[in-house]
C-alpha cells in the first residue's frame, strides 16, 4: 500500500484513481471552465509548447550513434513522467490550482466575517 507522512500523520492512498473518480475529475474541470469565461480566455490564450512524446524519445534514442548521446536521452526517457508533470503544472497549475477559482466555484458566503489566518491570508 502507498502512503504518505503529511504533518506527522501517515496517510493511505490509492495507487490509481478509478473509473468513476476520474470522470468526476473530468466533469469538475469540465463545468468550472464552462462557467468561468476569464479562465476560458487564459486557456484559450496560453503558450502552447509542444512536448515530446515517449515514442519520439525512444525513437531519437534507437537512431543515435553516440553513447554519450544515448545516455543523455535515455536519462530523459527515465525521467518522461516527471518531466510531463512539471510542464502540465507549468501550463495549467496556475490555471486550476489557484485561490480565485476555488473561492468562485465555493462560492463562500458573503455575510461571512474574514478571518486571517498564520499564513496571512483571509479565509
């Protein structure tokens, strides 16, 4: 079983998220940029750099002669997922992973008094 040590506390997760867990995910990202033209808009406008494929790296790797070549690019092949990982948080995190988003969809009560919280944020 994997687990994680979050403030002192072992937690349990689950290797890979279900059927249904996923289409909920997909369902979440689907209705917040359908209600959210602002994020639409950055969406629609952000850079799109293209990342290579694990195919393509297997494929440069097979066709170079050079070991010293070799070993760099099967470096990266070992590495696809955390680097695929850093490109799509650098792409999109700052899309979804942000305060704004998360209060709009919360939608939190407005007659609610603000508290400031240790990490200098109201809540």
């Amino acid at each position: 079983m994997n687990f994680v040590y979050y403030f002192g506390q072992k937690f349990y997760f689950p290797m890979q998220l279900d059927k249904i867990n996923k289409e909920e995910l997909m369902e979440l990202i689907e209705l917040v940029i359908k209600d959210d033209t602002h994020l639409q808009h950055s969406l629609c406008s952000s850079d799109s750099h293209n990342f290579y494929s694990k195919e393509e790296l297997q494929k440069t790797i097979d066709e170079i002669s050079s070991t010293k070549m070799r070993k760099v690019f099967e470096k990266k092949l070992n590495n696809f997922t955390i680097d695929r990982k850093k490109h799509l948080m650098e792409k999109y995190g700052k899309f979804f992973l942000n305060e704004r988003l998360v209060r709009s969809v919360l939608d939190i009560d407005q007659n609610m008094k603000k508290k400031y919280s240790m990490f200098k944020k109201y809540y």
